[in-house]
C-alpha cells in the first residue's frame, strides 16, 4: 500500500497548495490513502464543517485534529457526522467524535488511522500510549488491517520518538504533527515501523509556524496579549511523508519526505 500523510495544514494558502496539488501526487505516486492533519486548516484555528467537506472531496481520506479540535465549535456539534474525522483518542470519555477510524479501501484493503496527544507541554489527558494500546488490541496489523496510521500529535520530540519505539512493529507509521516544522528523521524503525518525529506543517514557512510574522513577534517580544496572529497568506509548502508498505505483514518498506512549493528546499519521492 502507498500511503501519503500530509503535516499540518494552515489556513487557506495551505489548503490551496494541498487541494491544487491533489489529484496529481495520487497519481504519480499510485497513492491508495491520504491522510492529512486539519486541526489549522480553519483560518489557522480548528476545522469548519464546510473545510472538512472541501479537503474530503478534494482527495484526502482521513483528517485528523489535534489541541485545536473545538477551535471551530460549528465542529463540536457536527463531528459526529464526519465519518472520516479521527480527533485524539485520549480526549476523555463523552467527548463528541472518533479516535480511530478504519478505512475500506476500493482494492479490498483496511486501513486504520489513529489520532492521539501528547502530554508534555500540552494539555492533561488520558495516556497517550495505554489508550492508543487498547485500540490495537482490536486490529491484526497484516491480518484484519492491512495498515495502521498513528499521528502523534505532540510537542515534545522525546514523547514522539517514545511512541514510536513504543509501537514499533505493531503499526505501518508513527508520525508527528502539531509543531508545524519538519524534522529530517524520517526512517523505517527496527521492527518495521516507519516513523518521522514531525511532518511539518502544509502553510507557509515565511512566517512563525504559519502565523504571520509581525504578530508573532509582538507576543514574543512584548508579552502583551494582542489580538491572536492571523495565518500567513505567501505561498504554502506542502510538508509530508510518503511511505509504502507490504500488504502481508502492513509494515513499511520504504519512506521519503515529500515537499512541494513555497519556501522549503523541494523533495519528491522517487518512487
Ligand atoms: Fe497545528
Ligand atoms: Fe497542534
């Protein structure tokens, strides 16, 4: 299976670059699944009904959230019929939404795709590791799924990389999201994993992780609350990861960035 996870996408330049480039990576790349991060992709902040349906039509399978999930409370209300919507799976019971979902695809194929939240520098929740473990036990990795697709959405790169040792041989893909930066880690783990610390972020990069600069700058330098930053609007780089795995055993075979656009130094996979 070919898979693409696309890093978080902010606002509209990151929305424009991902749906406009779409159509062509599927192709190129005889993508089977995509699954992209949208907890930014609302003006920066959280993820709109109407984006959601927009970014589902345009090609992606499965969103997934993070720490911005209720920023958008249009969403609170209407998650529940977004099939395809995964928001962390450690939010406490009764929280409105899905922390996993599995996808039929048209070959036959299952894949499973988690959301889940770190818990340094960021809000208290449930374990990120004992919850994420609980819904594996339900999945045969090679067996009833043919891929499984853990987003860990985190601050701090040691609870990444935990997670990824953690579940290495148990899942196709262990990747972060949320601090908007791409780390150059990308690599197939010991026991077949494949794992990148973070995607980086679908936005523009001449910016403060997609936020424009000036107001950014004024909360670092000053320390006065100002009125919160707006996203950047320059061209977005669309930052993510392409990973191919075998169907028999739903572990990775091969992995490679993908970067297309904006500011970032461009890399398409080569295969
Ligand atoms: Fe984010
Ligand atoms: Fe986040």
């Amino acid at each position: 299976m070919r898979l693409l996870f696309l890093g978080d996408i902010v606002g509209r330049s990151g929305r424009e670059a991902v749906l406009e480039g779409m159509a062509e990576w599927r192709r190129k790349l005889a993508l089977d699944l995509v699954v992209a991060n949208a907890e930014n992709a609302s003006h920066g902040y959280g993820l709109s009904p109407q984006i959601a349906r927009d970014l589902l039509g345009g090609g992606i399978d499965v969103l997934t959230l993070g720490n911005h999930a209720w920023d958008r409370r249009d969403m609170v209300s209407q998650i529940e019929q977004f099939p395809r919507i995964v928001r962390p799976i450690n939010y406490p019971a009764g929280t409105p939404g899905q922390g996993s979902c599995l996808v039929h695809l048209p070959n036959g194929h299952k894949a499973l795709v988690i959301n889940v939240m770190g818990r340094i520098f960021m809000d208290p929740l449930d374990d990120p590791f004992r919850t994420v473990s609980e819904v594996l036990q339900r999945y045969r990795l090679g067996v009833t799924v043919q891929a499984i697709i853990l987003d860990v959405h985190a601050e701090a790169t040691s609870e990444k990389m935990g997670m990824g040792q953690f579940f290495d041989g148990h899942v196709s893909l262990v990747v972060g999201t949320h601090t908007h930066v791409p780390t150059s880690d990308h690599r197939i783990l010991p026991h077949g994993t494949a794992y990148q610390t973070d995607a980086g972020m679908c936005g523009d990069y001449n910016s403060i992780i997609g936020m424009d600069i000036q107001a950014g700058l004024g909360r670092l330098l000053k320390k006065i609350p100002s009125e919160r930053p707006q996203p950047a609007q320059g061209e977005a780089t669309v930052s993510g990861l392409v990973v191919e795995t075998d169907d028999a055993t739903g572990l990775a075979i091969r992995v490679s960035p993908l970067r297309v656009g904006g500011y970032l130094v461009g890399c398409f996979p080569g295969f």
